[in-house]
C-alpha cells in the first residue's frame, strides 16, 4: 500500500514531512488537505486527527501527526536521516529548538503577513515575532559557520526540520542574503537528489484561492 501524507502545499511542517518521505525513497503520495476551505475543523477530521492538524501520515492502520513524529518514523523505516547513534539526542535536541523558535514563530510570521486581509494584520504581533525570528536565524547561522549540516557529516531530521519554511516565496522577514551561512545550507538541501520546493512538492498554494 502506498503512504499517503494528508498535506497541503502552504504548509512548512507538512513540507518537511513530504521533504523526508521524497529524499528518503519511499513509495507515497500527497492527499491535499483544504485546511483554508475548514477541512482540519470539520468533525470528520476531528474524528481520525483529534490534534485537527496536518500533515497527517497513513500507512495501513498506522495514522500519525506532528511532522517531527513523521520524521523519525521515515529514518526508523529507512534508517535515513538519523545521524549516527552517537547523534542521535543531537538531532532531536534541533528538532525541538525548531519547533520553538524557528518553525513556531516563521509559520505565524508568514501567516500574519500574507493569508490574512492586509487590514487585519497586526503591525505590533508581526514586529514581535520577526525580532524573534532574528534572533533564531542568527542562532542557526552561526551554528552553521563551518559545518555542512547541522549535526554531523550528513544530512539529518535536524536540516529537514529547520529548513522547512525557509524556502517559502512569501515574505515574512527572511532574506537568504543576509544569512550567508544558512543561504549555503539551503544551497546544499536543494542540491539532493530528489529535492522539490514546498509547491513543486505538495498540492495547494496561495494561487489557487485567488
């Protein structure tokens, strides 16, 4: 049977999902999600997700949410993407780091900035979070100073992660340029074989609802 990762293109944490199962070789497919249409709300959702989140992972009976999750369920499955056992406790240290100052805030941020009516962004919320985002990309920037990846020789569920909004289009106060050593980083993510962009990769974008 083929995985299924119940998604939509917008999303960097479904990104980073769909990112892992692409590199890793698996047999999946991308079921589009309409989270802006209220799919995540609806009953039926709540029924098999009561987190109301995606991406949602299926495979047979097993259902999973959290892209982290999914993540170490793909390296379990492939043995890709977990560093060595010595690095083990190191990528996760990272996994946590970018669901809560990098992922957390540049998945708001973005929101803020470009899904909502222009009048209803708040100018005060979106200047708090870009300061907390700076402070994040410069905490990842210096960490990459020297190194190819984030733990170890290779790329792991750490670069998966923290890379997963940071190829989006839409701006949210992100210039490539002005982080040199997460810009090369990119670069080299990008060169994998088997790397899409977040819209080349999942179905949904902004496009679509206009």
């Amino acid at each position: 049977m083929t995985i299924k990762l119940h998604c939509f293109g917008e999303s960097g944490n479904s990104y980073k999902a769909a990112l892992a199962l692409e590199l890793s070789g698996l047999d999946w497919e991308p079921v589009f999600v309409d989270f802006f249409g209220g799919q995540a709300r609806t009953p039926e959702w709540r029924a098999e997700n009561g987190m109301g989140e995606a991406p949602v992972l299926v495979d047979d009976d097993m259902r999973l949410s959290q892209s982290g999750a999914i993540q170490q369920w793909i390296t379990d499955k492939t043995g890709k993407f977990g560093g060595t056992p010595e690095d083990r406790y190191e990528v996760l240290r990272w996994i946590l780091w970018d669901n809560h100052k990098l992922s957390s805030q540049a998945g708001m941020t973005r929101f803020l900035m470009n899904f909502l009516p222009e009048d209803k962004r708040p100018a005060e919320v979106i200047a708090f979070s870009q300061g907390r985002l700076k402070a994040a990309y410069d905490v990842l920037n210096r960490h990459l100073s020297g190194r190819d990846w984030i733990v170890g020789k290779g790329v792991t569920n750490a670069d998966l992660s923290c890379c997963g909004y940071l190829y989006y289009p839409e701006p949210f106060g992100f210039d490539r340029a002005d982080w040199p050593n997460i810009d090369a980083w990119l670069d080299r993510i990008a060169a994998l074989p088997g790397w899409k962009s977040p819209y080349d990769l999942m179905p949904g974008r902004p496009s679509d609802r206009q």
